[in-house]
C-alpha cells in the first residue's frame, strides 16, 4: 500500500524522456503536492517543458515511474488524466471565436455558471466571456487558457512558464490567481526561470538539474 506521501498528488521518479535519438531528460524526480505551489526551477533549455508533457502525457517516458494518488499514470484513460490534472502551455492556443468558445471547446456540457466560475478563477468578470479571443494580450491569453483547464475540474495544475513575456504588473495578477486556487485545495506546479516570481509565489521548489 502507497504510504501518505505517495498517495497525495503527483510523483515522478527516476523519469527519462528520448525524443528521437536524443535524450532530453534522464534520472528526474519530482513532487507535486496538493493544497501547495511547488516551483519547478531550472534554466531555459533543461527540459521543464518536456517534462510536465510527461507527466500528463503528451509525450511517452521510457524510464522511471509518474504516479497521481499512488497509482500509475499509465493505468488512466489520457482524457481522464488530463481532467485530473490540467496543463497550460507556455504559449496557449486560443481557438477562432469568443473567449466562452474556447472555454466550452470540447465540453458540451458546461453551464453558464460553471463557464462563470472559471473565469473568476482566473481573476476574470463574467463580460469577459464575450470578448473576441484573437483580440487578448499575453496576460489576457494566459488567464484564459488557466480558466479553460479549470473548466476540467483538476485537482491538480501544471503551468509552464506562465509569466514568461509579461510585464510585472500581469506576472503579479498570475502569481495571485495562483495563490487563490492553491488556498482552495489545488495543487500546482510552475516550471519557471523567473526566480523573483518564485520567491513571491511559490511554496516549495523542486530543481531540474
């Protein structure tokens, strides 16, 4: 039986990644708590990236083991996980239509306040739901595609480089977003290089070597 500490949120363990013929990352542990922000620092380059693709597995791992709750990642449906626990990428997609487009995109069956919640878990107001999506800034952008994941319901979320190319004033709005959702139980991850942002906003940090 998992003890506590493996059976609470996300473990990686002795986790490589080959892409092609080349090895981008090897021997690479980390943990991902709930109720906690847990900073996932390295330098650009060192594999952040492929990593939390990894463990949500949008590229395959050939080494070690990623667990959520104790239990193997590889012995859920990937649309299950991925409901479980939420990626937004560093530089998020936003789909043709309004800002409510891309939040119902692929969730047929999300209410009006559901959509509602999500954006005001994004430390967005509801009028933003009509705004043209291909009409936001970068701030604007990454607070979208955070309430799109929180539509999911995830117990746990992954952000890479979620401030990366914002001015100090949007990076702040996106550490405080944060720091609200982990107060109510989630538990996140931010790979970042941003080592001011960590020291503001993050609860425990974890280093890719």
């Amino acid at each position: 039986m998992a003890g506590r500490d493996e059976a609470e949120g996300m473990r990686a363990r002795d986790v490589g990644v080959t892409l092609g013929e080349r090895r981008v990352l090897g021997g690479v542990d980390l943990r991902i708590p709930r109720a906690q922000v847990t900073g996932l620092l390295a330098p650009s380059g060192a594999g952040k990236s492929t990593l939390l693709r990894a463990l949500v597995r949008l590229i395959e791992a050939d080494a070690g083991s990623i667990t959520l709750d104790g239990e193997d990642i590889r012995s859920f449906d990937a649309r299950v996980l991925r409901r479980r626990v939420g990626f937004v990428a560093q530089t998020p997609a936003m789909l043709p239509g309004s800002v409510a487009d891309n939040l119902r995109h692929g969730l047929d069956d999300l209410t009006d306040d559901a959509l509602t919640d999500a954006l005001h878990a994004a430390s967005l107001d509801e009028a933003f739901a009509e705004r043209e999506a291909d009409e936001l800034s970068g701030g604007e952008r990454a607070r979208v595609a955070l309430a799109r994941a929180l539509t999911r319901g995830p117990e746990l979320l992954l952000l890479d480089e979620p401030t990366a190319a914002l001015d100090e004033g949007a990076a702040k709005r996106i550490g405080e977003t944060l720091r609200s959702l982990c107060d109510r139980g989630l538990g996140i991850c931010v790979a970042t290089h941003d080592r001011h942002f960590a020291d503001a906003w993050v609860d425990r940090r974890e280093h890719l070597q």
